[in-house]
C-alpha cells in the first residue's frame, strides 16, 4: 500500500473524520443516533452512497465544466439514493422498512457533497473509491460509539433489537449493562446528541493535543507552520 | 440593458445548460429504469407487508380468504382520525364476516400521529392491537411497538363489556393498562385510540357486517 493511500484512509478515519473534524452530516448524524443499531444502519447506508457518489463524480470529473459541477453532484447523489431506496424496496422490503426513513435523509448528508467535491472531481476513480471508502468508515464509527453513549445512558442496554438490521441471529445479543435502569431521556432525545457528540470531539482533540506536545518534546522542530484543521477544499 | 451580451456569456450559459440538461436526462432515466424495474416487486412487498400486518391482529381460525380480498369503506372516517375512504378489512370465514381490522389513528400521542390495526371480533372482542407507524421517543414511547415490547398485547381479549368505561386509561389514571416508565402520553394515546376503535365497532356493526363480501 502507498503512503497516498495509507494518508488516505487515515484522513477519512481520523485525522479529517468527516463527523469529528469536518463537522459535516451533522443533521442525520444527531437525529439517528439514539441506539446503535439505528446508528449502524444509518452508517452502512451513507457509506454505500458515498463509495458510489466518489466513484460516479470522479468518472465524469473531465466532462462537468466548473461552473455547473454543483447542481450536477447534488443531481447524482440524489439518483443515487431514490435509486438505492427503489432497489431495497423492490428486493430487501424488510431491511427497507427498518432504514427507510434514513434513506432520504442520506441526500442532507453535506459530507457526501463534500467529498464529491474536495475530493472525488479532482482525482481518479480508484483513489476516490478509497476516500469514500475511509470517510464512509470514519462516519460510521463515529455514529456507533455515539448510539452506544447514549442507548448506554438512556436505556441502559448495548446493541438492543440489533435482530432488525442483522436478522434472527442478533436476537440475544441486547447487554443489559444496568439492571433496572430507570432510563435517561435526556441522553435519548437530541440535547443528549450535541453533549454526546462535543464529549467526543473534546475527547479526539485532547488526545491530539497531547500527542502534538510528545512530538515537539521529543523533536522540538518537527512542527512548522499551522496547520488547517478543517479540510473541505478549496474555494474556487 | 445597452447593448448585446458578449458572444463568449452566452456560449459559456449554452454550453453549461445542455450539459446540466444531459446530466438531468441520464438521472431522470435512471431512476425511470430502475422504478420500471422494480415496481411490481415493490407492489407485491407492499401488499405482502399489509397482509402481514393484518393477520398480526386477526387469529387465524376467524378467516379462511384473504384478509386483502374484503375492504369495507369506513363511512364515519373522522370519528377514528382517518382520511376519506378508508378502509377495513373483514375476516371472512365460509361467507360470513367473523371480525374486522379497524385503523385507528391517535391524535395525541407525545410526537406525531400513531397508527393503530385494532382486530375486533363480532362480539365486540379484541383479538389483537399492532401499531404500524409512529414517531414516538426510542426507548420509552416507542413500547407502544410490538417490535420492541409486548405491551400493546393487554388488548387482546378486552370489551365493551368487560371493561368498564373508566378502566380504557392507564392505571396512573385509575384506568386497568399499564403505563411506561417515563412515558405517560403515548400509551395514554393508544388506549383511548383503541377505545375509540371499539366504540366505533358497536356504532357501525350493522353496517361492518352487512357489507358485500367480495370471493
């Protein structure tokens, strides 16, 4: 593997996780996140979506002139989901029917957007794949540690009715963590979510922070210039 | 305006037009390919779910057609929240109608409507209660969903008769069903929608029963 695409996957992953760093996709990633099995649902879906969007935008990147590229990515995203919802529909109804709401809510996704336009459009279909591919999986993740906080603060549980994303073999799979749990509302209704979700990115930048102060202990002229948290890309 | 627009603004608007035309017409066609496609599959799903979701509230041994096959129009569609012909759906054994799923819809449950099949028998007894969309709070309404607990199953066997008036409350208002923990409003909501359901039974049963019964 390249050093490229190592860079790659570790951008998508950590470095410029699309929920933790770029902020983006943050409506669906709130409203969806209030137990883990509606969070990995969520995920595997917007990932689907993005691999697909990364690699349609980056095989028309030489044909869509500058001016008009947006209305035509925002165009292809949303074929690509209604076409998506179609397809479950017709040979999934059952799965349809535990992720339909969050189907359409994957064309409010700005990361989607986002990638297609910071990166795909500018670079070959392969490496584009690998970035949807990475920040699908960074989203993801992000989105199942914050359903597991709060279905832990809120109800208690781990990974309860998981049986309706992965069918019977996940029926017992529900940890009850806290016996007769009372409930937390507030860690199940949206306010939980922003708290939930500024833990975490608190969480991620400390750990940066002390990692950036052991690098400069250890090498005290490695770290030159300032560096730009957030990447979307350039403005044209 | 003086003047003619420069020739080059109106090859650049030209051009970005009919490519943003093109792009609209592959995408349009795509999702036409794909809804040709599957929209027969997709029909047969929907229907397939609906009489799932109708033989969840109807014992089987009241029925021997499909539950599908007997729609009755609700003529007093407001008194159960529903929209301009709406349906039930008889359960018909050797001829005869034996029970009738009624939709109800509640009204006033903590976030958006509830849907409800109630399954009520000629007598006026429920054999089962399914809620079919909600957007109650996961983890605390949403116990109103048989997915997630057995609650709505305290229906079954429940009337008129059996029940007083004042026990169709939960028992935080001195009524016989249970409440959640936590969630009052919703389970409060689906009672009186059932009740209402109930109610709309006994008004109409001349006219649920005597409805044509299509083979």
């Amino acid at each position: 593997m390249s050093t490229q695409q190592t860079k790659i996957i570790m951008n998508g992953l950590w470095e410029n996780n699309p929920a933790l760093v770029q902020l983006l996709g943050l409506c669906p990633l709130l409203a969806v996140t209030g137990s883990v099995v509606n969070a990995l649902g969520l995920g595997f879906a917007t990932l689907l979506v993005l691999v697909g969007s990364n690699l349609l935008v980056s095989l028309i990147r030489n044909k869509v002139a500058d001016d008009i590229r947006l209305p035509v990515f925002v165009m292809i995203i949303a074929a690509l989901v209604t076409i998506a919802e179609l397809t479950m529909q017709a040979l999934t109804y059952e799965l349809y029917q535990i992720l339909g709401i969050f189907i359409p809510l994957i064309v409010t996704n700005c990361a989607i957007l986002g990638r297609a336009d910071a990166y795909a459009r500018k670079n070959p279909p392969h490496l584009a794949v690998l970035d949807g591919l990475s920040m699908g999986l960074g989203f993801a993740a992000v989105l199942v540690l914050l359903g597991a906080m709060r279905e832990l603060l809120g109800q208690g549980t781990l990974f309860a009715d998981m049986d309706l994303l992965l069918g019977p073999m996940a029926k017992n799979w529900t940890l009850v963590i806290i016996n007769d749990y009372r409930g937390f509302l507030f860690a199940v209704l949206p306010p939980g979510a922003f708290v939930g979700m500024g833990l975490i990115i608190a969480a991620k930048n400390t750990f940066d922070q002390y990692q950036k102060t052991q690098r400069l202990k250890a090498h005290p002229l490695s770290e030159a210039g300032s560096k730009r948290v957030r990447v979307t890309g350039t403005i044209a | 305006m003086s003047g003619t627009m420069p020739s080059s603004l109106i090859t650049s608007i030209g051009a970005g037009a009919i490519s943003l035309g093109v792009f609209a017409v592959l995408a349009a066609g795509a999702i036409s390919l794909t809804y040709i496609a599957g929209s027969d599959a997709i029909a047969a799903n929907k229907a397939a779910a609906k009489a799932q979701a109708l033989s969840a509230v109807i014992p089987a041994n009241l029925y021997d057609q499909s539950l599908l096959s007997a729609p009755v129009e609700l003529a007093d569609y407001s008194a159960l929240n529903l929209e301009p012909k709406a349906l039930a759906y008889a359960a018909v054994k050797s001829g005869t109608t034996q029970a009738i799923v009624l939709p109800v819809v509640a009204k006033d449950g903590y976030s958006g409507d509830i849907s409800l099949l109630v399954g009520i028998d000629f007598d006026g007894i429920i054999q089962g209660v399914r809620t079919i969309e909600h957007k109650e709070t996961p983890g605390l309404g949403d116990k109103v969903d048989h997915k997630k607990s057995a609650w709505i199953d305290s229906f079954i066997g429940k009337s008129l008769s059996n029940t007083p008036l004042d026990g169709w409350a939960v028992t935080k208002d001195g009524g016989v069903f249970d409440g959640f923990t936590g969630a009052t409003i919703t389970p409060r909501a689906v009672v009186n929608a059932v009740h209402q359901g109930l109610l709309y039974h006994q008004r109409q049963q001349s006219v649920l029963y005597n409805a044509p019964q299509e083979q």
